[in-house]
C-alpha cells in the first residue's frame, strides 16, 4: 500500500546521521554501497557502457563537494547524498501500483521490484534525488539502509550495519534509531546541532546532517623580536636565557 | 524536465480526445450538434481512437508496461492511479454510448454520453493534478496547471468537434466555442508563463545542503563525471534557451491561427469552412504539442540544486 503507515508511539525511525565535519569526500561509502547492493536486495545495479566514454550506472549514495561562504569564512564541505527516509515521503504516496512503501516497523522506505512498473513518478516526486532508475531491468531502485544487512543473523552482530557507514575511514556516518531520543546518534544529533535537507518542504526527513564545526578563530600573532632588535644588554642576556 | 515524446503525445492526444468525448456527451442533448447518429459516432470514434493511442504511448513510457494494470490499485493516494482508474472506467459509458447510438436508443445514447464526458473531465483532471501535485517542480506544484490541462483539453476537443460538425454542415455554435475557449486558452497561458517567471525557488543550495549557516553555497567537484539519470531526467534544460520563441510558436499554432481559421468558417461557410476548420485542429493539436513539451522543458527540479547550486 502506498498510503503511508501510522507508525505507532516510540516507533523505531532508523536513519543516518552524516558528520559533515568529518567528511573527507574519500567516495568510500559510494563504492561500498555500490559493491554491498549490487548482489543485494537490490542486485543487480547495472552499469551502463562501464569499459568505455559515457560509463554510467545506479548508485544510491552520491558524494558531492562545496564550497561555502567566502574569504576565512569560506570552507569546502564533502557532502554524501542519498536516501533520507522520510517520515512524510511522497515518492511512497505517488507510487500508483503499491511497489513504493515505507515500512511501519521502522520507517525504511522500500521498493518491491517485482511490482514496480518504473514509470519513474517516484523520483520526479523526490527533491532529493534518492532514486533512480535501473533502465535495464525498466524499475526503481533506491536506497535500502542496508536492510539486507542490519537484520542479517548470518553475519557477524558488529557488521550488522549499513555497509556506508562501515566504510567510512573517518567515522563521519552513524546508524542508529532516531525515533529513540536516548540512541547515540539522536544523541549525537542534539549535541552537536543536526539539520534536516530541503525542511521546507514537508517531507521531515529522518536522516540528519551534522553541520562543520566553525574553526577557533585565530589569535593574532605578533611578530617575536631578534637578538638584533634588543639593544639593551641585560635584556639580549635574559632573552638568551630564556629562549633555550 | 526531459520532455518524454511518449509522454508529450500521449497528454495532447488523449486530451484532444476526452475533450471531444466531453464536448460531444454534453452539447449532444442540447441539440447543438447534427443530430444524425452517424455524425456522433464519427466523434466518438475519434475521440476513442486518440484516447486509445494516447493511453497506449504513455505505457510506452514505463519500464515494465506488462504491469500496468498494478497502477490501478493505490487510488487513495496516488493522482496516477486515479488516472488510471478514471480512464478505464470512462470506457464503460463511452462504448455503451456508441451501442445505444448505432441500437438507436436516445434515451440510453443521452445518459450514456453524460457519464462518459462526466469521465472524461474526471480523468483529465487527475493527469493536471499527478503534475500540480509534485512539490519539487515548482513550474508544475502551481494552481494554473490541472485548470490549465482540463481548459486545453476542452479546447482542443471543440477544435476536433468542429471539423467533424463542418462535415455535418453545422459550423457557427462550435466555431464561436473555438473562440472563446481559445482566447481563455490565450490568457491562462501568459498568466502562467508571467507568473512562473517570477516564481520564488522552493528551495536553495543553503537549504538544500543545511550549510546555509556558513553562507553562499556553490558546487565544487561534482559526485561524478559522466551523466547519470537524475541530470537526463531532471536536469534537461535544452529547451529553456529558446522559451521564448517556442512560447510564441505555440501561442500562434495552438490559439492564434485556430481562432483566425474559425473567425473565416463562420463567415464563409460550406466547403472552405470544413476546410478551415480542419486546419484549425490540426494546428491546435501541433500547437498544443509545443506547449506541453514546453510544460516539460521549462519545468526544474530540486534536485538540480545539488548538481548547479541555486
């Protein structure tokens, strides 16, 4: 059904939660993604003409990079962009056939490729550009938070988790549930500020994005004199001293 | 948007067609149409034959057109499946209204042709409102696209119903309606256009990427180097180059020359007003083909923001 479920109180939200502080833009959990859901729920995740000009593919996770603000001020930001889960989507709410549905257990927006009949007014329905289309098989595919692999008893309990967020050198993504406000990463989410994409549009997304940190600003530093500059010979003794 | 040929034909003809179907289930009983069954089932085997090959392009338009019949489930929720279910069902009264006109049952043929054009007015409106209802194109989440769609497709079906009439010898009443609708077509057309150019972004590259805080946010490297499907999807921006000449092409294809050609039919009459008004659709329907593919291509999506800024 593609009417949104009403997710019971205390309700698990899970989601990610992106540090874009610590983001060094190293694509890592593009390609993870990529090589966990190309044999996954999703297999397979084609690639269009990959050996030669024109290679393209679908990818779920898609890492950009900004620059934001000018001059000191100004910083370049890596920014991954993928499927946000929302608790409001509407590309589960445009779907005509039932294929695109949010899953009431714990909020994972999913789609059945076995109904899907790609017509692709799910993506048009998405501003974030969550989804797109495998033109081989003629449906969706997007996003499943790993669904085969946070529930997945045949691998080790630590791996149970997105394969992103296990792929990321510098710990800059975060599993967890963010419908729980005692979880690490709601936790984490009010420490230190996270935002939501595009709020102005409704759509109350779950993942989260934590903003970079604003740098110390610097202390200005004045210039140390010589030997040269100190005439007075006590004074070029003591700065001696004291500088060894 | 990337104006999908399947897409573009399929809106223009099956709107031409459930406007015909309207057009022709209403103005029937009134008695402003001939009133020979013959003359109704031409239009109504008209309006069928393009709803038909409109319907069957937009299937074209899907990866798996085998499941189609899927996308009449979820008309809770979804404008396209309303469509869906809106035009099948439409199909009931409009062939039982061609039995009861070839079994000459002018009482059933009335009805009939009431619930058809009552159909056909329910369907074009879910196609408006699957475009009004998508919040990140702002050129479509507008209050003149679903009017827009239902006026044009009302117009275009009095084009097509008046060359039929011509046939019949009956060219005043449809030609005056050709004018009327065409000129409400005129200005809904360039209340849209000024209003969609002076349209206030739903959404920025600060809001977008939540790193508004710091200031001006613009892209740097992009997260790949060749295209993907989002940029040919959403990203194509072709068309917006030549917005403004293509808008006058289809004010004049689509509103201008038709009224002209029925201004001429009414005056002249007999043969020359079949063939003005003849004319006058085919250049409505060519005209309505610029403007819808326009519909697409002046149409942004947000998730541009992410690929361009904003």
């Amino acid at each position: 059904m593609t009417c949104l479920p009403t997710p019971a109180p205390g309700a698990k939200k899970l989601g990610l939660v992106i540090d874009l502080d610590t983001c060094v833009g190293c694509q890592g959990c593009a390609t993870s993604c990529k090589e966990w859901n190309a044999s996954g729920h999703s297999a397979p995740l084609p690639d269009y003409k990959p050996y030669s000009a024109g290679a393209e593919g679908v990818w779920f996770n898609r890492v950009h990079s900004y620059e934001a603000g000018e001059g000191a001020e100004g910083r370049t930001v890596h920014f991954p962009r993928s499927c946000l889960h929302c608790e409001t989507p509407a590309c589960v709410t445009v779907c005509p056939t039932g294929a695109s549905y949010k899953r009431a257990e714990d909020g994972i927006v999913l789609i059945n490729h076995d109904t899907c009949i790609g017509c692709g007014l799910c993506a048009w329905a998405c501003p974030y550009g969550a989804r797109e289309m495998d033109e081989q098989q003629g449906v969706m595919k997007k996003c499943t938070l790993c669904v085969d692999r946070i529930y997945n008893e045949t691998i080790p309990e630590a791996q149970r988790q997105p394969a992103c967020v296990l792929a990321c050198p510098t710990k800059a993504r975060h599993f967890g549930d963010l419908g729980d406000p005692d979880s690490a990463v709601s936790r984490l989410v009010a420490e230190r500020g996270g935002q939501p994409l595009m709020p102005e549009l409704g759509y109350k997304p779950v993942n989260s994005y934590l903003p970079p940190r604003r740098r110390p600003d610097p202390a200005p530093v004045e210039d140390a004199p010589t030997q040269m500059d100190i005439r007075n010979p006590v004074l070029r003794w003591m700065d001696r001293v004291l500088s060894r | 948007m990337n104006p999908a040929p399947s897409i573009v034909f399929f809106t223009t003809a099956s709107g031409a067609g459930y406007g015909l179907l309207f057009w022709l289930g209403l103005l029937r009983p009134v008695g402003l149409l001939p009133a020979v069954p013959a003359f109704a089932l031409l239009c109504l085997a008209v309006a069928l034959v393009l709803i038909t090959a409109g319907l069957a392009s937009s299937l074209l338009h899907l990866g798996n057109p085998q499941r189609a019949w899927r996308a009449l489930s979820q008309w809770r929720s979804s404008w396209l499946s309303r469509e869906g279910v809106a035009a099948s069902i439409t199909y009931v009264p409009a062939l039982v209204f061609g039995w009861a006109l070839w079994a000459g049952q002018p009482g059933l043929a009335t009805l009939a042709g009431l619930l058809a054009a009552a159909g056909a007015a329910v369907t074009v409106w879910c196609t408006g409102m699957i475009y009004a209802s998508l919040k990140p194109i702002p050129q479509w989440h507008h209050p003149l696209v679903a009017p827009g769609y239902v006026l044009l497709s009302a117009y275009s079906g009095m084009a097509l119903l008046a060359a039929v009439s011509a046939l019949g010898g009956v060219v005043g009443g449809p030609a005056s309606f050709i004018v009327t609708l065409g000129i409400a077509g005129v200005i809904l057309k360039l209340a849209y256009w000024n209003m969609i150019d002076g349209l206030r972004p739903v959404a920025t590259a600060e809001s977008a990427t939540s790193l508004g805080f710091i200031g001006k946010v613009r892209p740097l490297d992009p997260p790949h180097t060749e295209t993907n499907y989002l940029l040919r999807e959403m990203g194509f921006r072709v068309a917006r180059k030549h917005a403004s000449a293509l808008r006058k092409l289809a004010l004049a294809l689509a509103f201008g020359l038709p009224i002209l050609l029925a201004l001429l039919a009414t005056q002249l009459g007999g043969g020359v007003a079949l063939a003005a008004l003849l004319l006058a659709a085919l250049s409505a329907l060519g005209g309505l083909l610029v403007e819808r593919w326009l519909m697409f291509a002046e149409a942004t999506h947000t998730v541009t923001l992410y690929y361009r800024g904003g």
